[in-house]
C-alpha cells in the first residue's frame, strides 16, 4: 500500500497534470470505488462542469480540491492516477474516467479494486469519515516533540503498532516504521511508555527525516507504485532495513532480523535497536 511519501509524491505529480482543468463529464466503470454519494449516477453528475483548483494530502488520503467540492481518494493497495489523451486505449483495470474540456482524460486504474472515492462539500470532508479521526501529520507543523511526547505518554502499546495507527500519527506505513525505528535505534516491541525523553526525540527526528528523504526521492517501489505519470520512486535503494533480513546492518555490522510485531513484518538489528535499555 502507498505510504506517505508515495502519497505525497502522487499529490505533487497530480498538481503539475491537473490542477485548473475543468471537468466536462465522469463515467464510473465500477461503481464499488464510490462510497458517497451510494448512486454513481449523482457522483458523476455533481462533478461535470466542476475545476480542479489544487491536490492535497491527508495522510495517505488524497483530497481533490475543486470549486464547490471535495473528492476524497485512497489509493489502497494498487490505485493509480495517470492523464491520458482522448482515444488512447483504455487499460482493462480503468475504472473511474474524468473528462476535461480541453480533451484530456483522468484515469483511475486499480488492479485489486480496493480503492475509495468519496464525494463531499468543502470542509465537510474533514469532519466525517475517512478523514475526521485521523492523526497527527508526521511532516505537518503539529508534529512537534512536545505533541509526540504527548502522544506517547503513559501508553503501554508496543511503538511499532502505535505509530501505524492512524488516529495517533498518519500516513507511516510498515516500511517507514521500520526504517525510523532502526535509525533512532528502538526496538520495535518497546512500550511507548518505556521509551525516555532522549529516544522519543530521536524518534521524532528519525520519523520526520526518514519521510522527508523519501518524499524527496519520490518514494519507495517495492512492488508495483508508480506516480501520476508512470514513474517509479527510488528510495528503495536507499532501505536501511526494511526488506533486508539475513543480511549486514550497515551500522554494527550485526544480522538484519525479521519478526511479526502487530502482526505485520518486521525488520530490525538485535544491535542496534536492543529489546530493553542496558
């Protein structure tokens, strides 16, 4: 799935593709992608003669800002967005169509077809589901060290599945997490509780550049993303841990091990990142 950096990578690429194109008329191909409205009929006819002024991010949501609505996307596991001219053929996986005036083609395209589009008015999207319970912005100005402190106070769940909840911190999926886990040296079955001052603040620190150097790479392709024009991320080569059992931490020199920690994989050094403070 996505995570943040693929996301906001996906954000960028739409603004530069879409941003002041008017929508001239949207066919549903299927219709289990739009949540609301529950009648694709009204979902397609709300959104003829709309524009799409900007692309924003909202954890790994995208919110397409247009005037006098808000489409709210999640891409899930395989979604894609690319712009196409008119007539070219359509990918048997096409699944939403948005036609702009000025004759090119949004396409929506998700082999798994787990993706969401929810169709709302300004604002409004922030206050009902998906989007209403979401967590702190790990590269927005909230997540400051005295929030994270906060967020981590007195909580005795293990940091790794504290940190991919997204009521506490969006948008850090697995590979994230282990990756600002392993450069803040945490073991990821810690308790939150247990962590000091000095290792959140490392944590904080690790979470906000591990993001920022993926978002600047373009994120990671480690199985099948690609951004709105067909372009692969290249922070996989940069993976410090994630997806390197057995082999060589490249701090101490110690074997990467691989373990289930909320029940999702997990890699990390038995070095570095030792299960309690000695």
């Amino acid at each position: 799935m996505p995570e943040l950096p693929e996301v906001e990578t996906v954000k960028r690429t739409l603004n530069t593709l879409v941003q002041g194109k008017k929508i001239h008329k949207v066919t549903v191909r299927l219709p289990r992608i739009i949540r609301r409205p529950d009648d694709i009929r009204i979902f397609e006819t709300l959104l003829e003669g709309h524009t799409i002024e900007r692309v924003e991010r909202r954890g790994k949501f995208l919110r397409f800002l247009l005037d006098g609505l808000v489409l709210v996307s999640h891409l899930r596991m395989e979604g894609r967005y690319g712009l196409y001219a008119a007539g070219e053929p359509l990918d048997k996986h096409t699944h939403v169509i948005f036609y702009f005036d000025d004759g090119t083609e949004l396409r929506y395209t998700d082999v798994r077809q787990f993706g969401t589009m929810d169709l709302f008015l300004p604002r409004e999207d922030l206050e009902l589901p998906p989007l209403n319970k979401l967590g702190l912005e790990p590269l927005g100005p909230e997540f400051t060290i005295e929030a994270f402190k906060d967020l981590a106070a007195g909580k005795n769940k293990k940091i790794k599945p504290l940190l991919l909840n997204q009521a506490y911190v969006v948008g850090i999926g697995n590979i994230y997490v282990d990756e600002s886990l392993h450069l803040a040296g945490i073991h990821p079955e810690r308790s939150a509780k247990s962590l000091s001052e000095e290792e959140l603040s490392r944590l904080h620190q690790a979470i906000v550049s591990t993001l920022s150097e993926a978002v600047n790479a373009g994120g990671s392709s480690v199985k099948s993303y690609v951004n709105g024009q067909g372009e692969s991320g290249s922070y996989q080569h940069q993976l410090r841990i994630y997806g390197r059992k057995d082999a060589i931490c490249y701090t101490c020199g110690s074997k990467v091990e691989k373990s289930v920690v909320g029940g999702r994989g997990t890699h990390f050094c038995p070095s570095c990142q030792p299960p309690l403070l000695t």
